[in-house]
C-alpha cells in the first residue's frame, strides 16, 4: 500500500475512535478505561500516519513515547506533544 493511502486508512481509524469518544460522555454508561482506550488508540493512529507519511516504517507498538521518538528521529518537532513530568 502507498504511504498516503495507508496514512489515509490510518487517520479513518483514528476518526472512528473520535466518534466513538463522541459518545462515551456520559461516566455511569462508560467505563473510564474504555474511554482511555479509545482516546490511546485514535493518538496512536493519528502518530503512524504521520510516520508513514515520510515512507517510514514503526514496529507493531501501543507505545506513544516510542512513536513520538520515532517522529523525533525522522526530524519533526514533537515537543509539545511529550509528558512535561
């Protein structure tokens, strides 16, 4: 698959994560955990469509720090997107 049309099916992932985020606002019907998940799971998308935009590749990893290196080795700017503790 092409870097862009596998970005493209990634970040379509990612946006079914955000709908479903959409409808989990309510705290008695979902569980704080499903919630985290499906928030971890669209960012990480979102990250390996960015990664593979440059035709990188990443190893099969929930790792958000891992990505984030990653983008950091392939020279983007990801700071702000880092734990500050």
């Amino acid at each position: 698959m092409e870097p862009c049309e596998e970005a493209r099916q990634l970040l379509l992932g990612a946006e079914k994560d955000l709908r479903a985020l959409a409808g989990m606002r309510e705290p008695e019907v979902f569980a704080e955990e499903i919630f985290g998940f499906h928030a971890q799971q669209a960012v990480e998308k979102c990250l390996k469509a960015w990664i593979t935009l440059f035709g990188a590749e990443y190893p099969r990893t929930h790792d958000l720090s891992f990505l984030l290196s990653r983008l950091e080795s392939l020279g983007e700017r990801v700071e702000e997107f880092e734990d500050p503790c």
